[in-house]
C-alpha cells in the first residue's frame, strides 16, 4: 500500500483532515505531517484575536496521522472500496509544552505499544519545524474493517 | 487456585475499568463486562491484555468473543490453566 492510498482511505475531509502527508511508514510506526493554515476555522474563535491552534485539534492530529494511518496501514489485507475501516477514539493522555500558530507545520511521530483484539494504542509526539517538542502522550482506539 | 480466589484476582484486574461502580460491589459470576459494568470495548482489551499478564497465559480472538462475563472469563482462564 503506497503512502497516498492510506490518505485517500482515510475517513475525513476538508475542514477536519489534519494530515498532508506521510514520510515513512512500517508496522511498528508512523511518521506524517500537516501544515495548519491561516484560514482554519477555528483561529477564528480560539482566542478572540490571538489565533493559536487548540490542544484538541493538536490531538486530534495526532490521532489521524498516528493512529488512524497507521491503522489503515495494519489492517491494509483486509481493506478494499466496499469494505473500509471503522475508528473511535477511546482514550488519550496528552502533555502540552508549545503553541503552534497558523501557518506552521508539524510533524507527527507514532511508534505501535499493542495493536491487539482491534485496539491500537501509540506513544505519540507531536515537533514543530525547528524539530521542537510541541506535546506527546499516548493515543488509543478501535480499528477494525 | 479456588473460585474465590480467582474472583479476587480477577475484580483487581478489572477495578480500574469500571464504570458501574455499584454493579462492581455487587459482582458474581452472572457479572456481564459491558452491559453492568459499562466497560467499553477498548478497556475490555484492557482487561483481556492484564489477565493474560496475571496469569502468564495468551488469549485468543476467540477467547476474546467468548469473554463477556465474569463465569466465561473464570472459564477460559481455568482452562489456559490446564493446558
């Protein structure tokens, strides 16, 4: 499975598909990046003329590039057009060090803890481009087909 | 191991999980994981990883479909047991 298929698999959209690409994948890890734009919706809201990107979406982008791609990736044998992967977040511990502002680009890197009975949980960071630590913690969720 | 015995190893795995803190007093063999104890299906993985842990056993996909209560669970421990 090539790099572009998994994003094209992938079970979101535009505005809420934080990831651009993936730079290398095995089945122990993942490492993928996304550049968050200046006209994201919610600069709009958090904070009232202050736009910094909020810890949830951070997580949130963490969990598509570094649990859900990598899921994808896993489970790639058993995926086809008509039978696509079904996700839910369970659960997440997350530690925050550094804001990302609009425009700035992120890379995310997941290495696999278990991925067993269809759950999948990750050690996950998050670095921005000066390869500092914007936050990390652990991800996990459900994947099955 | 007694039944007892098992039982108390089995509420200290499963303690952390539990949402339904009163059905987990009150817990007996007929004790269903998800429909009275509100466990959800990750942290029933959860369970199924630590009590392979406790009991230096390995479970399968079918043991996992079959391990919705507390009876089936004593049941596929004691036969990991064994064998």
């Amino acid at each position: 499975m090539i790099k572009e298929d998994i994003i094209k698999r992938l079970p979101y959209q535009a505005p809420f598909l934080f990831v651009d690409g993936i730079d290398a994948i095995s089945e122990n890890g993942i490492t993928g990046h996304y550049r968050f734009k200046e006209d994201e919706s919610f600069y709009e809201g958090h904070f009232k003329d202050h736009p910094i990107t909020p810890g949830v979406i951070l997580t949130e982008c963490m969990a598509q590039i570094g649990l859900v791609c990598l899921g994808i990736f896993l489970l790639k044998d058993e995926l086809s057009e008509v039978r696509k992967p079904q996700i839910a977040l369970t659960s997440h511990q997350m530690d925050f060090y550094l804001p990302v502002l609009p425009n700035e680009k992120v890379t995310v890197i997941s290495e696999k803890e278990v991925f067993r009975f269809n759950k999948l949980k990750c050690k996950v960071k998050m670095l921005n481009e000066k390869g500092e630590l914007v936050c990390r913690g652990t991800i996990s969720g459900m994947i099955k087909v | 191991m007694t039944n007892d015995e098992l039982i108390t190893k089995l509420k200290a795995i499963i303690a952390p999980y539990v949402q339904d803190e009163k059905a987990f007093e009150n817990l007996t063999e007929d004790t269903d994981f998800i429909n009275d104890l509100k466990v959800n299906s990750a942290n029933l993985v959860d369970i199924i990883l630590d009590i392979e842990d406790e009991f230096s056993i390995r479970l399968e996909n079918e043991d996992m479909e079959k391990m919705l209560d507390v009876k089936a669970a004593m049941l596929i421990i004691n036969t990991k047991l064994k064998t």
